[in-house]
C-alpha cells in the first residue's frame, strides 16, 4: 500500500521503543472500564510524553492494556523540530506509532517546510513520518512538490515523494516519478522520465537535481533540452531557469531547426535571449540540405508511367578550434552589417559576362538584319572590359566596408570577431527607424569557426583557417589559405573565398584575389586557369561554369582519340569563360588581348606543364566524413514531447488551493503569451512565403530570359567567324 515507503515503514516498527508513557498534564483523568478493558479518560487541555515527544490533545481515551492511545481535537505531536497538526490521531505507543486518519495532517519543520495529506504515520523512535493516498509539501521558499505516496525524516530534512510526482519551482514545472528534497541543501532530486517546463523551454533527464540557491537544474542521464527553436543533448547539462542558460559537457549536440543546422562538442554553453551557442573542446558544425528529385519511369513509346518524387538529404560538415553562433531579431542587427551583407549579395548575383554577351547580341543582331551591310563589328573586348570594370568596382565598393576584407590576417580578424558578443551591434539601425513603424523581428543567425577549419560534403570539401557566416545574404566567407574541392577533381584556391548558398546548397563561389582552379585530367595533367578574380557556378554542388576575370592565364590539355592527351593549349586573355558538362570542360571562351600557343606534351618538363602558384593540395582535403567527426547525430524529440502530460497538481489543489490558483493564472498567462508570438511567428511566414513566391517568380522570368539569351548565343557561335571573339571546342 505503500509502495517503497511502505516497506520502510514496516522497519520501523518495535524500534527504539520506550514502553513508558507519561501523562504529563490533563484538567482531570479517570479509570474506567470499557467491554472488560480498562480505560483512562482524558480531558485536557492534555499533554502526553513518550520518546522525547510531546502529544497533545483537548481530550484522549488511552487504551491502558493495550497501550492505544485515541486523542481528539487540536491534535499536536511536537519532537525537536518537527511539528504536526491534525484534529485526531491514534497513538500506538507499543510501535512508536502515530496514526493520522482522513482529517488533514499538517507537518512542519523549524526551517517552514510544512507538509499536508490525510493518511501519515509518524515513527516517534526515529522521527520519520511515511505518508500515503496523496500529499502536498510547500517549502519555505514557497516550492511545492506533490506525490501519491512519500516520506519525511527529521534528521536530515528530506522529504521523499513517488507516483504522480508534481513540482512548481519559481514559475517551472516538473513532472517525474520520484523525488527527494532536501531542505538542509535546498536542493530537490528527481529520478526516471523527468520533464520541465519554463515557457517555451522543455527539459528532459531521468536524474536532475534543482538547486533553488543557484535556480540551476543539473540534468545527468538521458538529458534534453528544447527550446523554440533549438534542440540540446548533452552527457552533462546546468539548465539555469532565470535566464535559460545552459552549460554542456561531452556528447553535445545543438540543432537549430528554423537554420537546418547543429553543433557537436565536448564542452559549451548556450544562451536564449539573444541565442548564443559556443563551442570550445572539438567542434563540430554541419548544414543539411534536404531536395525534391523527380523519379520518371517512360515506356518504350516515351510516355511516362510512374511519376515519384523522393528526398535527397546531403550534410555538410565542418570542424574547427572554436565554434560560435548567435541569433539577432532584424531590428537589432548593426546596420553597418546589413549594408555589407546588401552588397555581398549584390556582388555575388553579378554576373560578368553579362555586358559581353549583351553587346555580341547587339552586334550578331545587326549582322542577321543585313549581313551585305554589315562592316567588321567593335570589338567585343571592349564590352568585355566594360563588364570587368563593372565587376572590379563593385568587389572594391565591398572591400572599403568590408573589414574582412581590409586584412587578410586571420589573427586580426579572428581578435575582432571573437569579441562581438550577440549584442555587440554597436549602433543598430533601429534608432533610425521610426518608433511607430512595426520592427522586423525576423532572426538573423551568425556563424564563425576558426583556426584549423576543415569541410566536408558527398560531393564538396575545403579547408581554411577562419569561416565566417551570416544569413543576412547566405554567403560563407572563407580567410586565410581557403581552399575547395569539387567532386575531388576540381581544386579552387584564392587569397579568399566567399561561398552563395541556397537551401544549404552551394550554388556560386566568388575566389578573390589569385584565383585559381585546377582540374585533375590524370595523374599527370592538370588544367589550370589563373586569373585576378574568378567566379563559379554551381548546380546541385556540381560546378557547370566557371568566369576568370583579369590576367587570366590558362593550360588546357587535349586529348588523342584513343583518350592519350597529346597537347598542350596555353593562354593569355583578359577574360575567360568556361561550361563544364559531366564534369568535363566543354566549351571555352576567351576575350581580349588573346593569346594562345598549342604545345605537344610529348617530353614536355613537368615544370613548364604548370603555372607559377600551381599546387595539387589533395592530401589536405577530408577524406570523407569520419574526417570531420565520427559522431552520430541524434534524431528530433520533439514529437515525443507531446505525449508528456503536464502537471496539474491535484493534491496542491487540496491542501494550498491560493497557491493552486497562483500557478494555474501563471500558467494561462504564459499560454497566452506563447499563443500571441506563435500568431506573430505565422504572420511573419506568411510574409516570408508570399516574398519567396515573388523571387521565385522573379527567378523564373530570369531563367526565361536567360534560356533566350542562350539562343542567341548559340547564334552567336554559328556566326563568330565575322565577329573579333573567338570560341574554341
């Protein structure tokens, strides 16, 4: 009946016993005999002592044969410090057992603890009180736990709670099926299936103490944490309740859901408001990208049977000395930092060829028009030189803002960015905005790793030595050394790198400053284009084009029809542009100032198959994920979350219902809070997706216009013998 308490209870029968007990004071008691039992009438106020404890009563029928003593009305036993309260009980003295029955029993302490049930036995010999069929205790701090069953001992102040374990903690709930708090240490240890909630945050262990000095919930097996957008494992969790912060250790993991992102580690700490999660013992960061891909299936006459749509899931990984991200609301970002990120983006979306291919269209439309007319076109590397001039000033506008770019010292910007702290946004552009205008709560996530910093993908690598993120304009920034691998035959290198993504796909790369991509033939022959600038472009990670922009220096190797490469082809021009089809480089067009000298390789010195800066750095790149980290990453847990029922607190309703009504208003409130930002959250989505229809709608002219732009260049080829560009296959 009493579960582990009960056994407990049964011990504690016959021990210690004093067979003596005393009437100490009574306003008159008589002997009678009651169904040939003698029996001693009581009237008090009496005052009994058995065990060091005092029992007293406004009136008593002690059993003297049996040593029963049945007390009624303003009921106390008073041992040291404990003190209980009720309006009946019946003493087994035999026992060192006092019954309390079906009124209320209070119990308290001298540190205010105090303790409410119907059903408790208190063991005068050792001072422990076992109570059943529910029970309540609020702690001088005003915690309140509840149980079905549980247990007090005086000596070391510790209440012991099991079956439906219920606790309130300066606006946290807990649930969990066993409980110990201790009111000497002021802490509260809970065991098997533990859930707490504060707000929007949801805590899980099967061990956790609370300490109520500290307000820091220590979770230590099975442990997890979630919070509105984020998820935390960890061996070893503090989950501090004031502010939600949270200290980590081994086996951590940190998935940001609304980013499609985690962190792995051994050691960090992370922080809500503003989020801020830092990683310092073996970080790990990785990006999943998750992809419709169309399964067609046609019959021998073309027409398509089955018609399927699976989900390509790829992660990249990447690893580093420190690890560090943080989340702003819009409003809060440094304004500065908006305007370097606009101009990023507008960089990246440049596309250099564009000016050269438009004033081709011009000249190839004139050409078909009247071709007897038409005289010897400008020459196009005019258009060319435009564009590069175009494309210069743009990286050189980004580069005075830009402090990334002002130094190439990782050291120095590493000293910088190690410094911001989530608010550190210097002046946010906030001020400027009007106070009565609604303020873009949309946020921003950050991201650097540095020092030692390594990357791997199925299908993309690279390395470097400081990473820089924001999704201010979805670019990875790549200093000191960068390099990256594509497919492991095409090697990118610049003084630094700056990556466009998309879905957490790469789709543009910009390399400035000594660009450099070199593409594996065999083990001897490289192709190697080296230029200022170079920009990449990319389709599910596979690179399909490729600009080289200023100085451009190019060795290409051709190959025999029995696949033996024979010949060299070396270039000099201002600008280069390449497609590339089934990772192979198909078509290429030069433009201005052409040079070019085709060279056999038959006994041609190595040295003069390479360019001045050429490197093959294959030794350097991950060999595959388990070069990044061997860690499994745990699956989401927030499905289970909705089968954890939260508390209720039944028992706190009977015995403190003013408390009861106290959490049940907070409880409201903090729904009601919840519910408010989860409309603002879908308005700001519903905005975000009407904005995403519009690019993408936006996408889709440009792709027409692109698609037709294609044509013309394709009329363009056919026609290049009248125009000063050529085009070699």
């Amino acid at each position: 009946m009493f579960g582990t308490f009960g056994n407990n209870a049964n011990a504690q029968i016959n021990k210690g016993r004093d067979s003596l007990v005393r009437l100490v004071d009574a306003k008159a008691a008589k002997l009678e005999e009651l169904n040939g039992s003698p029996y001693r009438i009581v009237r008090g106020p009496a005052r009994f002592l058995h065990n060091n404890t005092y029992l007293l009563c406004d009136s008593a029928v002690w059993n003297v044969n049996d040593n029963v003593i049945d007390a009624i009305g303003h009921v106390q036993i008073i041992q040291q410090d404990t003190y209980l309260v009720s309006d009946k009980l019946t003493y087994l003295s035999d026992q060192n057992l006092a019954q309390f029955r079906g009124n209320i029993v209070r119990l308290y302490n001298k540190k205010g603890d105090q303790l409410k049930t119907r059903y408790l036995d208190y063991f005068t010999s050792d001072s422990t009180a076992v109570f059943y069929n529910g029970g309540a205790m609020r702690s001088k701090d005003g915690q309140i736990i509840e149980g079905s069953n549980g247990k007090y001992e005086a000596e070391t102040r510790s209440f012991s709670f099991e079956g439906d374990v219920e606790m309130f903690a300066d606006s946290m709930f807990v649930v969990a099926e066993r409980a110990i708090y201790n009111s000497n240490r002021d802490q509260a240890f809970f065991y098997d299936n533990i859930t707490a909630w504060k707000e929007r945050d949801t805590v899980f262990s099967n061990n956790a103490v609370y300490d109520n000095a500290t307000s820091c919930l220590t979770l230590n097996k099975d442990n997890y944490v979630a919070t509105d957008n984020q998820q935390i494992w960890a061996d070893s969790i503090k989950y501090f309740r004031n502010n939600g912060f949270v200290e980590m250790m081994d086996n951590v993991q940190l998935q940001d859901d609304s980013q499609q992102t985690f962190l792995l580690g051994d050691k960090g700490t992370y922080q809500p408001d503003p989020m801020i999660a830092l990683l310092t013992k073996n970080p790990v960061a990785g990006m999943w990208s998750e992809d419709k891909v169309r399964h067609q299936i046609k019959d021998s006459l073309g027409v398509v049977v089955r018609d399927s749509i699976s989900i390509k899931r790829d992660t990249l990984f990447a690893k580093g000395d420190t690890l560090r991200m943080w989340q702003l609301p819009m409003y809060e970002v440094d304004s500065l930092e908006v305007v370097r990120a606009a101009n990023r983006l507008k960089l990246i979306k440049q596309d250099p060829m564009e000016g050269i291919h438009a004033e081709n269209k011009k000249y190839l439309d004139a050409y078909y028009k009247n071709k007897e007319l038409l005289g010897k076109p400008k020459d196009p590397g005019i258009a060319a030189k435009d564009s590069l001039v175009k494309f210069e000033k743009m990286r050189d506008s980004l580069a005075l803002i830009t402090a990334a770019s002002d130094s190439l010292s990782s050291k120095k910007l590493r000293d910088s960015l190690s410094n911001i702290s989530a608010r550190d946004s210097l002046n946010t552009h906030k001020d400027s905005l009007d106070s009565s205008a609604p303020v873009d709560s949309t946020l921003v996530t950050f991201m650097t790793m540095f020092r030692n910093v390594k990357m791997h993908r199925s299908d993309v690598a690279g390395a470097c030595d400081s990473l820089i993120y924001t999704s201010l304009d979805s670019i990875a920034r790549f200093y000191k050394d960068p390099i990256l691998w594509s497919e492991e035959k095409n090697q990118f290198t610049a003084d630094s790198i700056q990556v466009a993504l998309r879905n957490n796909n790469l789709y543009k790369a910009n390399l400035i400053e000594n660009a450099m991509i070199v593409t594996r033939e065999d083990s001897i022959h490289f192709n190697q284009i080296k230029s200022v600038e170079m920009v990449a472009y990319f389709d599910e990670n596979d690179i399909y084009r490729f600009d080289a922009m200023g100085g451009v220096q190019a060795m290409l190797f051709f190959a025999e029809r029995d696949t033996t490469i024979t010949l060299m082809n070396q270039k000099e021009c201002k600008i280069l542009s390449a497609k590339i089809v089934n990772r192979e480089i198909q078509r290429v067009q030069y433009v201005g100032d052409i040079k070019s000298d085709m060279i056999p390789t038959h006994n041609l010195e190595i040295e003069k198959q390479r360019l001045r800066g050429y490197t093959w750095r294959q030794d350097e790149m991950p060999a595959g994920r388990s070069a990044i980290t061997e860690r499994s990453v745990r699956a989401s847990k927030r499905g289970s979350l909705k089968n954890i029922r939260f508390p209720i607190y039944p028992q706190v309703k009977i015995y403190f219902p003013e408390d009861h009504k106290l959490i049940h208003s907070l409880k409201q409130s903090i729904e009601e809070k919840i519910a408010q930002e989860n409309r603002e959250k879908e308005e700001r989505k519903a905005a975000k997706e009407l904005e995403k229809r519009q690019e993408e709608e936006q996408k889709a002219e440009e792709q027409q216009k692109q698609e037709n732009s294609e044509e013309a260049k394709e009329k363009f080829r056919e026609g290049v013998e009248v125009l000063d560009n050529r085009t070699e296959k």
